[in-house]
C-alpha cells in the first residue's frame, strides 16, 4: 500500500509525528524583539541608498562606527558588563588592531 511505504520511510530517518502542537504564543519581548529586527533590516535598503547618494566614504564610516560604539556603551550599563582591559591584553588587542585596520 501507498501509505506503508511512506511510514517505513519515516521509520527509517527517525521522523516521528507529533501527536500535539507544541506551538506557543510569542511573549511581549519577543514581539518587541521581532518587530524591532524587521525596522533594522527594513531600514537597512534606505540607509544604503542614503549612503550611496550623498554621504562620504569615510563620514558613513564615522556614522557606523558611533552607533555601534553607542550600542556597545548601552549594553554595558544595561547588562552591567565592563570594558576595560585586564592585564595582559595589550599585546591580544595589538594584534586585533592591526587585522581591523588591514581590511579596511
């Protein structure tokens, strides 16, 4: 019959169906989450075009670079991480630096 050979296959690939949904309602954050991600990516195409029709090289770098330094500033105190550097790192960090300037 048709639908043994389908559930032999299923059998054989481990596939089980699953008798329930385990499908939950998102959660406010996650809602807020998903919504900000699509701004993000939506913005992204306009700020291409902005970039590409009037703005410097070197000034759309100057831009990316302050709002991610914004962000990371944000998340430490949201998070309440440190940045600063322990003993030992200069020479880690020395080597970072190099490589970040070298692709640009």
């Amino acid at each position: 019959m048709p639908g043994d050979e389908k559930d032999s296959m299923f059998q054989r690939y481990g596939i089980v169906a699953q008798e329930e949904s385990t499908h939950r309602p998102l959660s406010l954050m996650a809602s807020v989450l998903a919504i900000f991600l699509c701004i993000l990516f939506g913005a992204n195409a306009v700020a291409i075009k902005f970039t590409l029709t009037g703005l410097g090289t070197f000034t759309a770098a100057a831009v990316r670079f302050s709002i991610a330094v914004m962000a990371i500033f944000l998340w430490t105190r949201f998070t309440g991480q440190s940045i600063r550097f322990r003993k030992g790192q200069a020479h880690q960090l020395l080597i970072i630096s190099v490589l970040f300037v070298a692709q640009i």
